[in-house]
C-alpha cells in the first residue's frame, strides 16, 4: 500500500475504478490502511482526526502500535538511510 492510498481509505473514500468502483473498502482493507498509517507514523502527522481515530484503533485492539520491524517502517528507513 502507498501513502496516497492508505490516506484516501482511512477518510472513507470509495473504489475509483475497475469491476469495483463506487463501492466501500472492505474492512480489512480499511484496517490495513490504518495500520500502514500507524507503522509510518503518519497517522500522528496528519491532521488530529487521524492520530485520535489510530489512537482509538490501538487502544481497542483493531490495530497494533507501531513495530519499527514491520516492512512499512523498514522500507522508509531503508529509503532515508535508517535501516540496518
């Protein structure tokens, strides 16, 4: 998942082409996206909605808190020189 993407999931908007298009994400591809915004760290950068909404995902048990060795995280450290 990009950045882009994972952005236009977590605020809801629906599939914008193919067999599928106008219809919601699945919820796993709605948490998915969260995830990915939550292990890069976006999620605490975007506007409030985004950190309070991961945080309330977190602290339910949908999502986890970050992992600096799941691969969204490793790939950005890979990419700014930061990784291992």
């Amino acid at each position: 998942m990009d950045t882009c993407t994972a952005i236009l999931i977590a605020e809801g908007a629906d599939i914008p082409h193919g067999p599928n298009e106008g219809q919601p994400y699945s919820e796993e591809t709605v948490i998915e996206a969260w995830q990915f915004l939550i292990d890069t760290g976006l999620a605490f950068k975007l506007q409030g909605y985004f950190g309070r909404t991961a945080s309330q995902l977190i602290d339910s048990g949908v999502c986890e808190p970050p992992d600096p060795d799941r691969p969204a995280l490793k790939a950005i450290a890979d990419v700014y020189g930061r990784g291992e």
